[in-house]
C-alpha cells in the first residue's frame, strides 16, 4: 500500500518553524526548506509520482475557493523512496503564487483558524503526465486522473505564534 511519510513531523502531527514562512523570514528572506519525505508501497505498476502540498484551510475572505497551493511536483520517477529536506525531484509545477517551488505553511494570523491543515498528497499514475513545468495543480489533476493506481496522504498543521 502507498505510504507517505516524513520524518520531521508524524501524520496529524506539527510542522516544525523551519519548514514555515516563519524561520526563513527571521533569517533574512530565505525560502523555507521543504520537509523530508519517505515513500513505500509504491505499485509495480506505477511509471511516475505525483506530489502535490495544499492548505484547504485559507479564509474565504482572502482566497474565494479556500486553498492555497504549496508545492506541486509531477513525473516523480516512481523509484523514488526519499524526497531530502529542501530538494526537489520530477517536474515543477506552479504555486498559487505561481512560484516553481516549495512555499512553506504561512497561516494569516489574523483570521481564523489560527491553525492551518497542510495536506501532502502522493499519487500513483499508470503513465508520465504530458505536461510542462510550471502547470498548475488543477491542470496537473486533470491530468492524472484517468492514470490514477493508487494515493495517499500525509498531513501536517502549523500555527503561527
């Protein structure tokens, strides 16, 4: 059976500061580190790996459709097993910022919820996507959806002090 896992954070669990908009910005602007991540039980049947990070718990009020996407990575070579903290493997897509990679859990805090659900989804596909860097997470959805074997998830929250 699929499994995603990270040895940074358990499932449900918190995402550690340096892994957030929080530690980065402290230390000068850096973009925040992606966490690490271990993959298992992917299907014999599987030719490539998605990946895609979103935060289903935007405020209506500053995103209409209440989620912000993080990180979308598609044509993940279905050998992978590990995904090491700040690297990148497979195809970028786009963030909602439209950025070609990680953006770190960043809650608002000035609205509610305070703490945020950060959902890591792993899916995989019968066939490599056709699609260029840079597709959005709708498009790269589209996509993998009729190629689809197997998905799983792994979710973290984080709040902002």
């Amino acid at each position: 059976m699929l499994a995603l896992q990270s040895s940074a954070f358990e499932h449900n669990g918190k995402i550690p500061v340096k892994y957030t908009c929080d530690l980065p910005a402290q230390a000068g602007g850096d973009p925040a580190l992606s966490p690490p991540l271990s993959i298992n039980g992917v299907p014999e049947a599987a030719k490539t790996l998605v990946l895609i990070m979103d935060d289903p718990d935007v405020p209506k009020a500053l995103r209409p459709e209440g989620v912000f996407d993080h990180w979308v990575l598609f044509n993940v070579p279905p050998e992978t097993r590990e995904i090491r903290e700040g690297e990148t493997v497979g195809t970028p897509g786009a963030t909602t910022r439209g950025d070609l990679r990680y953006t770190g859990p960043c809650p608002p805090p000035d609205y509610e919820p305070s703490e945020h659900r950060y959902v890591f989804k792993l899916y995989a596909l019968s066939a490599p996507l056709t699609l260029s860097a840079g597709a959005t997470k709708r498009e790269v959805l589209d996509a993998l959806a009729p190629l689809l074997i197997e998905e799983t998830e792994l979710i973290g929250r984080y709040s902002r002090k």
